[in-house]
C-alpha cells in the first residue's frame, strides 16, 4: 500500500477546508436567494398607463442602487441588458390572459423585442479556461461564474400568465440595449379570457 506522506496530507486537508467555505458560501447564497423583490406600489409610478380598466407601469433599472433591490450584487445593466420591471392591475370584471403579451423597447423609429429571460443567462460567456499550472499538485480554485447566470435573473421575471379581476402582478423583461432618452415600452397581446379579444395595445413612456 502507498503510504500519504505529510506534504499530501496537507493538501488535502487544505482542499477539504476550502470546499468547506465554498459549500458555507453556497448555503448563505441561497438563504439569500429565497428574498422576495417587492416593487413600489403602482400608483407611485409616473411612467404608466391606465386604458379601458388595465393600468400598466413600468421602470428601467439602469442604475446598480435599483438593480440591488432586485439582482442584489448583479447589475445586468453593467453587461449590456436593460431590466425593466413592469406591473399589471387588472380593474375589470373579467380575466384577463396575459400568455400571449409582446412587449418592445422603442426610441424614435428604433425598436428592440425583449429577450427570454432563460436566454439572459447566455449573453455573456464566463472566462476562457486558462492553461494547466505547472504546480505538480494544484490547489482546487473556484470557478468564476457567469454574472447573468444569476438565479435571480429568471427568478424576477414577469410569469404571470393570468390576470383576474382585482389582481396585479409584476415581474421584469430585459431587453439587448441601452437606456435611452424619450424611450417608451409598447406592449401588445393582452387578451379577455371570456371572449379572447384583445385589448388596444398599451404605448408606456419612461419615467425620467
């Protein structure tokens, strides 16, 4: 049998205490995770739109202060997307199904659709894999991760796919784009459930 000699031993001891942190690390994380994000109350918002019973609001998280709130240390903002948080209040009397929304980010003739949110995770690739050390025995080193790849990304997203009479839901689309002066989010595709019409499309101007 090979015997472990002293140098080994540490090693490894070093290594099992470093996983240790990494799992502690983990474990806190995902205390963390399970915060919910509660946006301001609608009616303090100055960019939205009441039509025909449906008030929509919205507000572009460009800044780190207001993606904390939401993202906690990742500012998508800071990797090319735009987060956007959006809320519904359905005040009228029927449900309203909200499934086949379509939403897009406009500034003058310009126009950008939103990207899935399962996507986000995508759009910025982690660190290329540097070459082997010539360590003869390497210490274990964590990898870096994808910054987009953050849970709370898909975990904010706007999901509601129903919408009954009283209700409001809110959650984020992000959009590839740059925050822009005179910009305006246009949104179609909200539907009463009874009859499957469609409401008039929804033209939301971002509050400075």
């Amino acid at each position: 049998m090979r015997k472990t000699g002293p140098f080994a031993f540490a090693f490894f001891s070093i290594a099992a205490a470093f996983l240790a942190v990494q799992d502690q690390g983990a474990a806190q994380d995902k205390g963390k995770e399970a915060q919910p994000f509660r946006p301001a109350a609608l009616e303090s918002f100055k960019g939205k739109v009441k039509l025909d019973g449906v008030t929509v609001a919205v507000q572009a998280f460009d800044r780190d202060e207001e993606a904390a709130t939401a993202f906690g240390k990742v500012s998508p903002y800071r990797f090319g997307v735009l987060p956007v948080l959006v809320i519904i209040r359905n005040d009228r009397p029927q449900a309203l199904k909200l499934d086949g929304m379509r939403l897009e980010y406009h500034w003058g003739r310009n126009r950008i659709e939103a990207t899935p949110a399962a996507d986000v995770a995508y759009l910025v690739g982690p660190d290329k894999p540097k070459l082997p050390s010539t360590r003869p025995i390497p210490l274990p080193r964590r990898k870096k991760k994808n910054p987009l790849a953050a849970f709370e990304i898909e975990g904010r997203a706007f999901a509601a796919k129903m919408l009954g009479p009283g209700e409001e839901a809110h959650g984020f689309f992000y959009f590839q784009t740059q925050n822009r002066v005179d910009s305006k989010l246009y949104l179609t595709g909200i539907v009463e459930a009874g009859t499957n019409k469609e409401l008039f499309y929804f033209e939301i101007p971002f509050e400075d």
